[in-house]
C-alpha cells in the first residue's frame, strides 16, 4: 500500500462501505470461480474471457488471470493457423485491454509483460507503434521505470538510432533538469570520447548551476568528470569554478 | 525548472518508540481476516503477506498462530507438475511465492514438509542461457527473480543445480555508471533492485564485483533531511527503502554512512499509534509489507528489542545461523 492516507470516517460511512465491500467480494470470487472452472476445461469461453477483464481493469496485479489469457491466445494461435486476419484483430483486441489497463496502473508489471509477450506472439507486431506509445506514457510521468523498461525491449526490436535516442534524452532533461531516468539513459547512450566530452560536460555544468539542490544531476557530473580523457587540469578548473 | 525538494515534514507529537503490543495486534489481525475485504482482494500475494506477518512477529518474538495451519496452507500451495509454489490456493506457481514460502517454511523449521526436489527443479527450469532467470514459465526477465532463485536454493541448500557464474554475470551485465542495478541490463538504478543484486552478490560470495563506494554514495544520498531514505533520486522517501537501502549498506560494510538517528526518529513516526503497523510515510494507511521492513531496518539500526535481521536474507539471523548459512559481509 503506497501513498494511501488514512481517512477518518463516521460509523455511517463504515457501514456503506463494508456493504459496497461485502459486495465486491462476492462479485470477484463468483467471477474468479467461473474463470477457474473454464480454464480447467481446455477450452476458449468468451464469458469467462470477459469476466477476467472486468477484474483485471480493477485489479491488474492478479497474475494468474494474465496467465490465463496468454492460454487462450494460445487457443487462438492454433485455432487461427489459417487465418491470420482472425488472429490479428483478436491480438489487437488484447493490446488494446492492455493499454486501458496500463492507463489505470501504469506501474503494474503483469501489464507490461502481457503486452510485450502478445507482441512477441503476434504475426505482424508494430513495434513502432510500441515506440510512439512509450513517448506518450512518459510524458505522462517521466521517472515509470516499468515504462523505460519497456521501451528498451522495443528499441532491441527496432534498432537504435543513436542521434535521436540523445536527442529524446536532452528534450527529456530540458524540461526538467532532476530527471534522473533521462542522466542514466544518456549513461547507456553514449561512448563518451575526447570529441563528446566537452559538450556532455556543458550540459550537466548548465544543470547543476541552474538548480545546484536537485540531486539528479551530480551523479552524472561526477561520472563525467572521473572520465580518463579529462585532464587533470581541466577537472581542477571545473572543480575550482563549484567553489564560487 | 528548478525543482522543489521532495520530502515530508515531521510532525511534533510523533511516536518515538516502538508500539510493540500494538503491532503484535496489528499483524495477528491481519492474519485472521481471512474473508475481509483486504485479504480477497489481496490473494494473489497471500504467500508473500504470510511471510510479511509471519516474519515480522518473529523479529518481535512472537509466533500466535499454529504452525500446522501454515504448513499446510504451504503445501497446498505446492503445483505437484512444476514443483513450484503459488500465491494461494487456485493461483499459478511463481518464483516470487516460491521464495516466500521456504523462508517461512524455514522460520519454522518444517522444510521437510514440501517437495523440495520439485522446488529445486522449479528454479533450476527457470534459469535462461544468459544466466538470467525468469519469474514463471512466462518468461518475464527481472533481476529480482535471480534474487528469488538463489535465495531459495541456498535456504534449501541446492545452490549446486544452477549455473552460478553464468547468473552473476547476468546480475554484473545489469550494474549501472552510478554504481547501482536496475532490473535488466541498461534498466535505472533503483535502491529495491539494488537490494536484489547485492543480497543475490552477498549469497553468491561474489560481492566483490561491486564498487564498493560508488554504490554506497549513491544509497547514502538517499537520506532526506526528514531522515526518511528514497528509493530513487528526486522521489519521497518511504519506510520500506529504510530497508532496501540499509540493508544494502550493511552487505557493503558502509551502515555508518547514513545519519542512524535521523532515519530512527522517521521509521518510528510512520508507526500508526492507533491501529499498530508501520506505514510508507506518517499519517498514511499501515501494512504487514511495511511493519515487516520498519521493524527490520529497526533491528539493522541496533534496537536491542527487536531479533537480529539476516541483511540478505530478511530473516530472524537464529534462523540463518540455525541453517549454517553464511553470507559475505564487505568491510
């Protein structure tokens, strides 16, 4: 439990919510039987389907109903050997669950997995897609490290493109400086040589200068400046300019 | 641009001391409401809780409820097929439910009641040919389930079955410029993934791969002025870093470097003086997770009242001694 305050309520209060809870309860335990009972008979129930995404919507940490799920696609898989227009839409039906569920949880690894193994299973996935979605989660929250994560898996895909993946970097930290994620994407990025240097040099000194309380930023000035291309004298002249 | 600190600010009538008959309540209660709301909606963790609870009465020196129950629940748990061991009854074998389980199986020293050549084949089976491991046969990669798998083996002392040098270098491929480890190779440091690689490094023997002082400066700048430790730069602080952090600087021989009773006076003001428990930050709602990791970042801290904790393994140190299990401490 992260970051739930605690909130009084009156005796009334309590009683409603014991009675929405006492509810809720029932509703998921009925749901998760019938899901059970389904999944031990081998076969592909869309009711059963259906009720294992009303819980995961609310409850996406429920692991073994992902598991479930990949055992129909599987289902799917075999059923559709022929029929490939079948397969992609109903894969496409399921990246799109995820993403509402990551859209409630977005911190939440089952998610994230389900969607990078429906990817992994999929006759013709759009890992560019993948990319696009990526940038949108994080600019919704810059620091989801599930979503970097994820990301990487889909440049592995994709390839690499050095300049732009830099350039995603620095975009990042100009709009906040204390954007740890972005100083150790740029650690991974980058061979620093006697010709990137200067400029990483630049652009970490801007940062601590601008806001030399945020913390995110040291660690990689420091990293640069135990770099064996500085030299001696140049660390010495950066060293004595943080004295002002 | 500039950024404002985030951190949380202490109150004046704070507890400062530990509310140990109340936590006792707190943890016992917890494990009889079997049919609230919390606990169903929780099932899919239910092993993991028990050794949350379980574990944390033991650091407190109490064991209320009857150890048959739990063993049995345990070895219901276990999937006859796989030789793993799932969350709960009706749910999948998971590595993460597989280590759970042998710790608590090893608080009461009933190992032998499961299949252990099954959990051994369950772990073993899970090992990729990069020395990574996966957390069920689904193949996701974290470097929190090599933490699980070794962990595991050792308490069963079946360490032999993996391929060790292949799984450190997979941990070593994670090791970031700052010194940390994040959950897969090139994945941001974070002080939870952290705590998994240096533990799976201090069971293996194999710390010595680490640097040392870099990682350490990186945990110790954790700290807040409110004494609460983070779990990454530029985020709030949250008792159960209390843990992740400590305890790795405990492994790496550096506990001196963060300010103990700063971090003392924050992990008691998280205690809920009515309810008993510990939460991630004061005034917020208690949790087993979060009063085990209090209580356990408590004992690293010297409290004489609390047992002494295992830093690799989260575990009363009786127990580990009991099992013969040494880990490697740096100086």
């Amino acid at each position: 439990m992260h970051g739930r305050i605690k909130v009084r309520t009156t005796e009334e209060q309590k009683i409603l919510k014991d009675k929405e809870n006492k509810r809720k309860i029932c509703a998921y335990k009925k749901g998760m039987a019938y899901i059970l009972s389904s999944r031990k008979k081998d076969s592909y129930d869309p009711e059963s389907f259906s009720i294992s995404s009303q819980i995961l919507l609310l409850n996406p940490h429920v692991y073994t109903l992902w598991n479930y799920r990949k055992e129909v696609i599987l289902m799917e898989i075999q059923k559709c050997c022929n029929m490939e227009n079948e397969l992609v839409k109903f894969l496409e039906k399921e990246l799109d669950f995820t993403q509402q569920c990551i859209y409630n949880s977005p911190k939440c690894y089952s998610t994230w997995h389900h969607r990078y193994w429906i990817l992994e299973n999929h006759p013709s996935p759009n890992w560019d897609n993948e990319y696009t979605l990526c940038l949108k989660y994080l600019t919704v929250d810059d620091r989801n490290f599930l979503c970097w994560d994820y990301r990487r898996l889909i440049l592995n895909k994709t390839g690499l493109c050095l300049e732009k993946e830099l350039e995603f970097s620095t975009d990042r930290l100009n709009i906040n400086f204390s954007n740890y994620s972005s100083w150790h994407y740029r650690s991974t990025l980058r061979v620093l040589n006697a010709d990137t240097l200067e400029n990483e040099l630049n652009l970490v000194q801007n940062a601590v200068f601008t806001d030399p309380y945020d913390t995110s930023a040291w660690f990689y000035f420091r990293w640069i400046l135990n770099h064996k291309e500085i030299l001696r004298e140049k660390r010495k002249e950066v060293l004595e300019s943080l004295k002002n | 641009m500039g950024s404002i600190l985030k951190d949380v600010e202490l109150k004046e009538n704070i507890p400062t001391t530990v509310i140990f008959s109340k936590h006792i309540e707190f943890l016992t209660d917890y494990g009889q409401q079997k049919e609230s709301y919390e606990a169903v909606m929780t099932d899919y963790l239910r092993m993991s809780g028990m050794y949350w609870c379980l574990t944390a009465l033991e650091l407190i020196n109490t064991s209320p409820f009857p150890k048959n129950d739990i063993v049995e629940f345990i070895k219901s748990c276990q999937d006859t097929e796989s030789g793993g061991i799932s969350a709960s009854n009706d749910h999948d074998p998971h590595l993460l439910y597989t280590l759970s389980a042998v710790q608590i199986l090893c608080l009461y020293d009933s190992l032998d009641a499961i299949d252990l050549e099954g959990v051994t084949r369950y772990v073993a089976s899970l090992q990729n040919p990069d020395g990574s491991f996966a957390g069920d046969k689904w193949g996701e990669i974290d470097t929190r389930f090599s933490f699980c798998a070794v962990a595991t083996l050792s308490l069963i002392k079946k360490l032999d079955v993996i391929n060790i040098d292949k799984a450190v270098e997979f941990v070593k491929s994670c090791m970031n410029f700052d010194g940390g480890f994040g959950s897969r190779p090139q994945s941001e440091s974070h002080a939870g993934l952290i705590y998994c690689c240096v533990a799976f490094l201090s069971i293996t023997g194999k710390l010595d791969i680490v640097n040392q002082d870099n990682l350490a400066w990186w945990l110790c700048e954790r700290q807040l002025p409110s004494g609460g430790l983070n779990g990454r730069p530029e985020k709030l602080p949250d008792v159960c870093y209390s843990w992740w952090v400590l305890s790795s600087l405990a492994m790496l021989g550096r506990l001196h470097w963060i300010d103990r009773n700063a971090l003392k006076k924050y992990i008691l003001a998280c205690q809920d003086i009515e309810t008993g428990g510990f939460a991630d930050r004061p005034g917020d709602m208690p949790d087993p997770y979060h009063t085990l990791f209090g209580l356990a970042a408590l004992s690293l801290l010297g409290l004489e009242s609390i047992e002494k904790v295992n830093a690799a393994f989260c575990m009363p140190q009786s127990v580990i001694d009991k099992l013969q299990i040494h880990i490697q401490m740096l100086q």
